[in-house]
C-alpha cells in the first residue's frame, strides 16, 4: 500500500514539473486576427502593446527583438531589432520607426531597455535616416556611399551659353570678381559647401557651364592667335 501512495506521490510530481516546463501556444490565423485587443477594427492583422501600466522611459512600446546569441544556430554577439519608439522627454525618438542592433543604452534619450543602435530611422514623414535620428530629407545618410551609378534628374542644363545672343564675362570681369570673392562667379564659396554641402545635379550644371563659357574664349583667343600670326607672316613677306 505505501509502495502506491509513493508511486502516485511520484507521478503527480513528475506530472506537474512537466506542466510547468510546456509552453502554452496560441495559433492566430486567418483574416481579422488580434494579438493584444480586440478593439482594434478595420484590419486584416493587428498587433497592439500595452498601453497602460508601463513606464514611458523604460524604452518602446511595441518591440519585435532577437536577443544576442539566440537567432538559431548562429551565435551573434548583438541583437537585432524592429522598434515602434515611444518616450517621455523631448528632442527622442518618439513617432519613429527604427530597425538596428544594440550598441549601447539609453540611445536618442529613449531609456534603458533599448536593443538596438541608430542604422536605420524612418520618421512620420517618411524621411528615412541612416546613422542619424532625424532625417531632414527623404534618404539621410551619415557616412559613406557606394554604388555602381547614381542619376540625378536635372532640367535647364545650360547648352544656352552657345547661344549668339548669351554674355560671356570677359575675362577682366571674371578676374576682378575672383580678386574680391576669391571664388569664380555663380560658384560657392568654400565656407558656404562647409556649412550646407553641395547639390549633385546644380554643381554639375555650373561646373559644365564654366567649362563651356572657357571653350568660347579658348576659341576667341585661337581666333586672335590666327589672325596675328596672319599679320606675322605678311609683315615677313614684305
């Protein structure tokens, strides 16, 4: 009889311990699923964090994570993630996506339970930043590009200068703006490229401009070298 009563003791444990170690898994399928409220109408899928009882600076409201050294059977020494960034205090990464890896906490002000690091930011505008928190400009890049081709879309590229009727600055006028600007006309300034960059497209225009308006008095002074040697040559003929 106590050999029964051991041998159910036993299993009832064994039983429980095994309960305990099961993971409860709940399937979603099908079109006007939910994952956190039902409340939620209009949409084929829904996902929504908790809204309330949380602190607003302990990082995002809503994080899709992998942690370090768990995305299968590669060992990373970073995590990944997907964002939906929310915080209290200003000048944060508030109303911004971000997708990046953890490199430190407390990343743009947003707190302490952050996991991941300022690769990629797409902001309510959809201004896209990458190293940076606030794109000004539909694609913000903090660093370096490389590509195979680039194309930038210009109009009124200026072929004009070949007009009859265009004004070439002569080349006393260009060299007395030079004297007081020390930069050619039409031209930025090196202080002014230091503060607001260049533009590809309008840069290219100016500098082709400038190539053009020198061809004409390349060949204007081909002209006058013609004619002068002309006149050499008759004066050694007399």
């Amino acid at each position: 009889m106590k050999k029964n009563y051991a041998f159910l003791f036993l299993l009832i444990v064994f039983s429980a311990r095994l309960k305990a170690q099961q993971t409860q898994t709940r399937n979603v399928t099908g079109p006007g699923s939910l994952i956190g409220s039902s409340l939620i109408a209009g949409s084929d899928f829904v996902i929504q964090a908790n809204t309330g009882g949380r602190f607003t600076d302990k990082g995002a409201a809503l994080e899709f994570a992998i942690p370090a050294g768990t995305d299968g059977l590669n060992v990373w020494g970073q995590g990944r993630i997907l964002t939906v960034a929310q915080n209290q205090y200003n000048g944060d990464a508030t109303g911004k996506m971000i997708l990046g890896t953890r490199r430190m906490m407390n990343k743009y002000g947003t707190a302490w339970e952050w996991y991941y690091g300022d690769d990629i930011v797409i902001d309510g505008a959809g201004n896209v930043g990458m190293g940076m928190l606030s794109p000004a400009e539909k694609l913000s890049v903090n660093g370096s590009i490389r590509a195979k081709a680039i194309k930038v879309e210009s109009q009124n590229w200026p072929d004009y200068v070949f007009d009859e009727d265009y004004k070439v600055n002569s080349l006393l006028e260009v060299e007395q703006f030079i004297k007081t600007n020390k930069h050619l006309p039409e031209m930025p300034s090196a202080k002014e490229v230091d503060a607001n960059g260049i533009e590809l497209g309008e840069m290219n225009k100016l500098l082709l401009k400038k190539i053009e308006e020198l061809t004409l008095h390349l060949i204007d002074q081909q002209k006058t070298i013609n004619k002068q040697g002309k006149q050499i040559e008759q004066l050694l003929n007399k």
